[in-house]
C-alpha cells in the first residue's frame, strides 16, 4: 500500500518525538539519523511499516516541518509542541462542540491550539509567569523560575498565600482568578471576592491577598496552574492581561523522604568511542569448575548495517523446515548486534566518566575488585564467569581480560593475568569494555543447525502429518496427586502425556493462570518414571525458580538418587534452595559437572533450557532422553526452547511436551527488528496457532480451564479479556474468602483493590531505571495493615511469606526493599523483608501468594511509548498485566495513577472493573468534563486569540473519595455567575 505525504508526516513527528524520548533531538546528522531510523523505529509496528527515510525526510520537507542542507536535517522547533497539541486537541473540541456554538468552539480552538502548542515552551511560559503592567505576584514559596513548591508531612490545612500589588503609576483593576486544572484538595479564598461581577480596583502602590488551601491525606504529586485576570478598566471593551502562577504541592510521609532520590538523575548516553582497534590480550582465570565448552564455537560475528535484499526476502518468508536454520541464525546475529550495540552505553570513558579504578579484594589479593554502579540491575547485565576487557590509561598496545568471579551490589570481583595483578597500584586509571556473554547465543545457533540435521520437522512442523485414525488406548492410572482425578482435562492430559498419543508431535498443555500447568506436567513425569521403567527424562524450564519449582514437586514422590539437579556455573548458590542442594551439582562452595557415564545413570535431570546444551556438549548420545518437558515453554524464543530437543530426544519415539501460556509473558528480545519479524513468537504459540481453535484435538493439546488459585472478583478481568470468559473458579472457598471481611476493603466482600496514586516518575543519579515513591509509601501502609491482623481471632493468619509486591522497575523494586527493611523495624519482625519477596512480573511468572500488591509506578503518560518500545512497565504490555493480577490467590491490592493507566483500554476495563464493584479508593476525577469545559470556556469566550495565556487541559484533575485513610467531604459547587470554584466545608 502507497503511503500518502499526510501519512509521512505523522510518521516524521512521530520519529522526532522517539529522538526526543531517547535523549537524541540534538542529532542532526542525516547518516546518523537514518541508521536509527532504519534500525530502530521503522519496523517496531508490526502492523505498520514505516516508509523509507527519503519519502519521510521529502514529506517533511515539503511541508516545512524540517529543513535539510549539506547532510544536516533541522527539525522545525515548533513541531513537537504541534505533535503534542495534535494527539489532545480532537478529544476536547469534541466534547466542546456539544455544549456551545461553533463561533464559540471557534474562539477556543484558535485560543487553546495557541495554549497547547506554546505551554512546553521555556520562552512562552516566561510570558505566562512574568509579571505586567506594574502588576507583581508574590509568595513566600516561590522559586525562581515562579513556580510556587510546597512539601507538606501531615494532614492538616496548609495554606500558600499570594500578595497581588500594583507597583505601577495607574489603577489597575482585579477582575477574575481560577485554578485552571482545579483540584478538590485546593480551594481559594479572598476578603472581596473578587469575581467579573465584582472585580477589586487596585491604586498604585495597594496590595491584596489570595489564599490558596491545600489539604489531603492521601500521599502523591498535586500540580496546579492558577490564572489572574486583570484590566486597566472596568469597561467591557477593555483588553484584559493575565499573570500565571505554577503550583506544586507534594504530601510525603518520613518514609517518602527516606526513599527521595539520593542524587539528581544524569543520562548516560552511549558511548560514541568505537571500540580501540585490535591489540594483543592477556587472560585471566576462569573460575573454579568454569568450563569453556563453548569456546569451539564460532567467534566472530558477521556484522549488518543494513539487512540485504536477499536476508530481507529471507524475513519476509515463511518459517519453514527448509529455511529454519538459516532465518533464524540471521535473526539470532541481529539480536546479538543489537545486544553490542546496548552495552556500549555503560564502556568507560563515557561522558560521565573518564576513567575507572579498581582495588583489590581483601579476602584474595589475587583477585581485583570493578565498581560497576547499576551491575545490581542487569545494567549492565553481568554474570558469573563473563569477562570484562581494561586496558591501563595510556596504554596503547595490549589490554588484560578479566573473568568474573563474582558480582555483589554494585561492584565485580575479577580474576586478571599475574602480569597485571603484580603490577598493579592503588590509584591506577583504566578504560573498560563489556562484553556480550555469547555463550546462550550460540547454544540456540547450534540447536536450528541441529534440528535439521536429526530430522525435527515432526517435531517442528507436525501440522503437516497425517491425523491418527483411531484413539490411542490410554492407560488406567492411579495418580500421585488424587485432586487431579477430580478434574478430566488434567486426568486426560497425564493419559494422552504417558501413552505418547502426539508422537511425534509435542503434547501442548495449555492453561490460563492457576489453573494446574506445572502439577500436570510433575503428575506425568511422575508417572512415566513409575510405569516406564527404561524412560530418561528431561525436565526445564527457562528460568532457574521454574526449575527449581519442578525439581521440589518432582522430589515429593520419586526417589533422591534417580533425580540431578543441574545448575550453570554462572548461577548464585545462594539461591539454591536448600532441599536442593542434595541433588544437585553444587559440592561445598564449587559447582561439579559429572561424567557422561554418571549423568546416563539418571532417571530424571533437571536444568534450565540453556544449560541443557552442556549434555549435548557433554557427549550425551542422541536419543538418550525418551521425555523431554518444558514448563513455561511460552517464555522462550523457539531456538532457546529446542536447545533441550535437538541432539537429545529421539525424533520419531521421543516425546516431547510443551506447557505454557501464550497469553502471558513471552520472550525478551532486544532488536526492534528482531520482534517485528517472527522471533517474538514462541515455539508453543507457534505450534498453538496450527491448531484448530474451535475444538483442539485431545491427542496432541488439552486446555485446562479449572482455576484453582484465585477469588472470582481477582479472575473476571482476565478471564474476559484473555480467556473468553471460560475460566472457571475451583479455588478452596475457605481460602479464596479469606480477605472478603478485611476491615480495609472499601466494599466488604470484594477482595479486589485499585488505589488511586498521584506519584511521580522519578530517576537518580545515572540509573535510568524508574520509581514512584509515592506508591512506596502507599504500599507500605498496606503491608502494614495486613500484619497487624496477623493472629486475630477468626482471620486467616498470614506471614511475609504470604504476601508478594510486584514492580515493573529495577530501582522501584529496591525503593520498595528499603521501605520493608524501615518497616520491619517499626512492626519489631526481623524477618519482614527477607521473607516478603518483590521481584518483577518475570519473577513472579508461574508463582502464587495470598496476598499480592502490585505498584505500576507510572504517573506520567509521557513514557507509555518508551516502555513499549523496550518492553517495560505494565502500560500498553498485556501479557505483563495478565501475570500481575492473575498471581493472587484472595487479595490484589494494585495500586497506581488511573488517569494513565486508563489511557490503555485494558487497564481502564480493571480500573472500571473496580470502581463498579465498590473496589475503587484513592484519588479520582473532581469534575465532570462538561464542568471542566464550562468553566474554561467562561473564561476562554471573553478573551481574544491575542491574550495568551497558559492552562494545562490535559493534565488530569483529582479528588479524594471514600475508601482507605480517604477523608469525607461534601461536594463543591460550581457558579456560573463568578465563573470560579468556591467550597463549602463540614
């Protein structure tokens, strides 16, 4: 399809405001510009394909929205204030048209596209705040950029008071006031009340108060803008000028001053430095047991500016047996370069810093210590036996590999060649290079090239078998699990899973949340271990905590000396649990790797999917394994998944079996390009999709529909949106009811909370990870609530250990760990923020607790399209909110700012969902949109296009209802007559 210029522009301000938002607008280089383009923005919509950057740069051009000259591209500085006006403007004037005429709606749309396009701009908003005519506004709490700050610790009335004086040599008449994003926490008050009708004349030298009170008990950000009016008479005709005041109110507690950014937040942009050219390197030591399996492999990377014609034909076709091999190699090299070019941000110099130091660790003198801030949040990601590349400042011919001995906090332990340990000072200046561990990359190269080479395709591609005839007979079976028996899908899944009915097909288990996945998958390996006596079974997962979860299940019935547990040397033993370690290859402090001869005397193994390569590695003959299962197998991208499949499992005898959620978390990538062509799909949803979704085949897939974790009112949101509304509650009653009578709810017997938070996007120091202090504090009197009740008479007792906190961001994640270890010491229980777990939705993926909070952090609709751009937060990310609200067994607490939120059609159905079901507490809407537009539109209609003044129509307004520590109040009219809000009080 021809994309028209109209179309062009949308995508060129759309470009420009991704530079923006990606700390980029100053870059005019066309070269540069068009490789991020290309690279990064134009595929991202796998919908909708971007034009080429010539179409868009003559589309922008023409209708001078930039400027090109000798290879510089010059954006039009007014081009993001229209692109912002642009995406509210049509919303408003809609709901306008409906309450006035179009000469009115004229006015106010030339009035407010003056406002909206100009309110961003440093030089406008000096207009707005300066003071005219001899009029000055003052108040005690102003900065110096006029904007009037206040941070209040209770909840009592605080009063912000203005002198409006006349320092001119004239009178000069006060005609009007208003907050123009009115706020039920904020009201105004003066001695004459000045109104249109009653405007105050003010002499030369005179001088009048405005009091503007502020009080809530509810925590959060509360901006306001408020408008003076003034004439120089009181005659109709005469011109009006108007004086602009910014108002900033935040209401924090002691602990909200505790979690405040401890240092201001710096952008750390990539780094421009190419990498040095190519020089000698010395290396270091591996740690102990660390082998280098891996290093036979492939070293270099072929390296793409720009995907050819012929790859891009090959993106273009389908996956097929014929091309699996080669289409995913290429997009495996491009998610590689994409990794490369992400951790080039954190080498050093950058320009936050010229140079690192190192010191040497105390324990072993052999070893130097890195300060890597930001290590602690995967930025950047480094593990267990990666290595680190320095270089001494100055030295030019030869730089010293490091491998990493272990990562704590914010620094690394390294592990350097004698020549550098021996030689090394105090205070000695080196520059850094990260490096990508290619380790997991290349085990899913040498999968595709294996899965072709023992003939997969019946694995891969069954849709194009032909269809049993007959049923397969199934086994009678006494299960380990009696529950199960009660319920048929699960009863069948384990028959059809043990007879091998799907051969050579994978058997796929299906299941929405909590409805049995993982116990269905443990009953039938259970069971294939007790009726076959000759079976080699494979267990995996993705993740070590899903692993772990099936070695503990798996454990609780088969025999200590049949099942290893097999953990990558990388891992953290401290996070081995203790039943496990037993069985697992973790021996004293190193881990050991056994020979092949011991690992074939094993019933059952359990790793990860990439550690799973290390028996192919290991000489594990093909076939060996007759089962290989793979929970959570929608959280892998297809090459990582068949890591366990190819050179393992017998093609045509083996049985494979995937259970998952296609509607939950999926794979993490990092290229743009990479999801935007097939590899954001997984090998389940894949396979999912071949099948007829009307009625699935029992022989190859069951889906199971029996809920067993979750209250009804925790499951109809998801189960609407996701599920077809055909979940079904077998929750225990007594356990799901168990919050229903909590004396917090806001409606007794809806264990469903969504508290209204009016936070703050926050950063610190060079962390560009978010938080949100304010739903910190939220969160923590929650949590507080919730052990106070602990051991009442007749209430469910519950512990830290009941109770998970779910965040979307690293640095909230902590902001919260540091809340709960403040907490522990006013509750006097040491054991609060060791046994509370708070993690991210991928930590909590497959989990469940009583209680579940969740903070969504976002207050800012600015970054919605960042965070769906790289894949974060909950905003604009289904399979993210799926997880979060579906892992509470009797009481979800979410918490966040429901104006952004509700901007997503999903989370406005939960936020709706709440507000319906009396679950709604918080801040809300103070007023109606047609009182918002009445009001500004009294005040619009009077002035001409000419009178600029600023307001803020987007920025949501807010009151306090009802519900958790929400104080009552009477409702606030609105008079027409004086156009301004005035409040009554109880």
């Amino acid at each position: 399809m021809k994309i028209t210029i109209s179309q062009s522009v949308v995508f060129g301000l759309d470009f420009r405001e991704y530079l923006k938002e990606t700390e980029r607008a100053k870059l005019d280089d066309r070269l540069q510009l068009k490789l991020i383009y290309n690279s990064e923005f134009r595929y991202r919509n796998e919908c909708i394909k971007g034009p080429n950057f010539s179409t868009l740069l003559y589309a922008l051009k023409v209708t001078r929205k930039a400027t090109i000259c000798r290879g510089k591209v010059c954006f039009d500085s007014k081009v993001r204030y229209a692109f912002a006006f642009l995406q509210v403007k049509a919303g408003i004037l809609h709901c306008i048209k409906d309450v006035y005429s179009i000469k009115q709606v004229s006015t106010l749309s030339q009035y407010s596209s003056l406002t909206l396009c100009s309110s961003s701009s440093d030089t406008q908003r000096t207009q707005f705040v300066s003071d005219k005519n001899g009029v000055f506004i003052s108040s005690e709490h102003e900065g110096a950029d006029r904007k009037i700050c206040l941070c209040v610790e209770d909840d009592n009335k605080h009063v912000v008071r203005l002198c409006v004086r006349n320092a001119g040599t004239s009178v000069v008449h006060f005609t009007y006031y208003t907050l123009l994003n009115w706020l039920q926490d904020f009201t105004l008050e003066d001695e004459q009340k000045v109104t249109r009708a009653h405007p105050l004349a003010l002499a030369p030298g005179d001088s009048y108060e405005i009091q503007v009170l502020f009080q809530t008990s509810l925590v959060g950000f509360y901006p306001a803008t408020l408008a003076f009016e003034f004439k120089p008479d009181p005659l109709p005709s005469s011109v009006a000028f108007h004086i602009v005041r910014y108002i900033e109110v935040q209401r924090v507690t002691s602990l909200g001053k505790e979690l405040a950014p401890v240092a201001p937040y710096r952008f750390s942009a990539i780094s421009a430095l190419p990498y040095s050219e190519s020089c000698p390197i010395v290396d270091g030591q591996p740690p102990e047991r660390y082998n280098d399996y891996h290093k036979p492999f492939v070293q270099h990377i072929v390296s793409w500016i720009w995907v050819c014609e012929s790859r891009k034909a090959l993106l273009d076709s389908p996956l097929t047996m014929e091309n699996y091999c080669e289409r995913f190699e290429l997009l495996l090299y491009l998610e590689e370069l994409q990794m490369l070019n992400d951790i080039k941000r954190y080498n050093i110099p950058n320009k936050d810093t010229e140079y690192a130091t190192m010191s040497k660790d105390p324990g072993n003198k052999k070893l130097l210590v890195l300060q890597v801030p930001g290590v602690a949040e995967n930025r950047p990601s480094v593990l267990r036996g990666d290595n680190i590349l320095v270089c001494p400042i100055g030295e030019t011919r030869v730089k010293y590999r490091g491998y990493v001995h272990a990562v704590n906090l914010d620094e690394v332990t390294l592990d350097f060649n004698s020549k550098l340990v021996d030689g090394f000072i105090d205070g000695m200046r080196f520059s850094v290079e990260f490096t990508v561990n290619r380790l997991p990359m290349r085990l899913q190269h040498r999968a595709a090239e294996m899965a072709k080479k023992h003939g997969l395709r019946g694995v891969l591609f069954p849709n194009g078998l032909p269809p049993l005839e007959t049923d397969p007979k199934l086994p009678s079976l006494r299960l380990f699990d009696r529950k199960l028996e009660g319920n048929p899908e699960q009863y069948k899944a384990v028959q059809h899973i043990v007879a091998g009915s799907s051969k050579p097909a994978p058997y796929l288990v299906f299941g929405p949340p909590g409805t049995g996945k993982t116990v269905t998958v443990v009953e039938a390996i259970k069971q294939i271990e007790k009726t076959q006596k000759l079976c080699h079974i494979l267990a995996c997962a993705p993740s070590n905590s899903a692993s772990d979860l099936l070695c503990k299940k798996i454990l609780e019935h088969v025999e200590e000396r049949k099942v290893y547990r097999m953990y990558a040397s990388s891992w953290d033993a401290r996070k081995i649990p203790n039943e496990l370690r037993a069985c697992s290859n973790r021996t004293g402090d190193v881990y050991m790797y056994p020979s092949k001869e011991d690992l074939l005397n094993y019933t059952i193994i359990v790793t990860t999917l990439c550690t799973a390569g290390r028996l192919v590695t290991g000489g594990i003959p093909p076939g060996h394994f007759s089962h290989v299962f793979v929970d959570e197998a929608g959280h892998a991208v297809e090459t990582e998944c068949i890591i366990p499949l190819a050179g393992l499992v017998q093609p045509e005898s083996g049985q494979v079996v995937l259970a998952g959620d296609p509607k939950q978390l999926g794979p993490i990538l990092r290229s743009p390009l990479v999801q935007n062509n097939g590899m954001s799909m997984s090998l389940l949803e894949r396979l999912m999709d071949t099948m007829p979704q009307e009625a699935f085949d029992p022989r190859f897939v069951t889906k199971l529909l029996c809920n067993y974790r979750s209250h009804p009112a925790i499951l109809k949101v998801p189960n609407d949106l996701f599920y077809h509304g055909e979940l079904q509650v077998c929750a225990d009653e007594a356990l799901r009811n168990s919050f229903c009578m909590w004396e917090y709810l806001p409606k007794m017997g809806f264990p469903v909370i969504f508290h209204g938070v009016t936070g703050v996007d926050e950063r610190e120091a060079n962390s560009p990870s978010f938080f949100n202090v304010a739903e910190v504090e939220q969160l923590m009197e929650y949590v507080k609530k919730l052990l106070e009740r602990h051991g009442r008479k007749g209430l469910y007792k519950i512990s830290p250990k009941d109770i998970g906190i779910i965040a979307p961001y690293r640095k909230q994640v902590l902001k919260i760990r540091k809340g709960l270890r403040i907490l522990e010491k006013d509750l006097k229980n040491p054991d609060l923020a060791k046994y509370l777990k708070v993690g991210s939705v991928e930590e909590f993926q497959g989990q469940e607790r009583m209680v579940m909070l969740v903070s969504t952090v976002r207050s800012s609709p600015k970054y919605a399209d960042h965070d769906q751009q790289f894949d974060l937060g909950f905003v604009k990310n289904e399979k993210r909110f799926n997880v979060a609200v579906t892992r509470a067994k009797a009481l979800l607490i979410m918490v966040g700012n429901p104006i952004v939120l509700g901007t997503d059609p999903v989370w406005n159905s939960f936020i709706e969902h709440c507000k319906d079901n009396g679950g709604y507490t918080g801040v809300s809407y103070a007023e109606e949109e047609e009182d918002v537009v009445a009001r500004l539109a009294a005040l619009w209609t009077s002035i001409e296009p000419k009178g600029i003044m600023p307001t803020n129509i987007s920025f949501p307004t807010f009151q306090s209802v009802a519900g958790v520590a929400s104080p009552k109040r009477e409702s606030t009219r609105f008079d027409p007559q004086c156009a301004r809000t005035t409040c009554r009080h109880p």
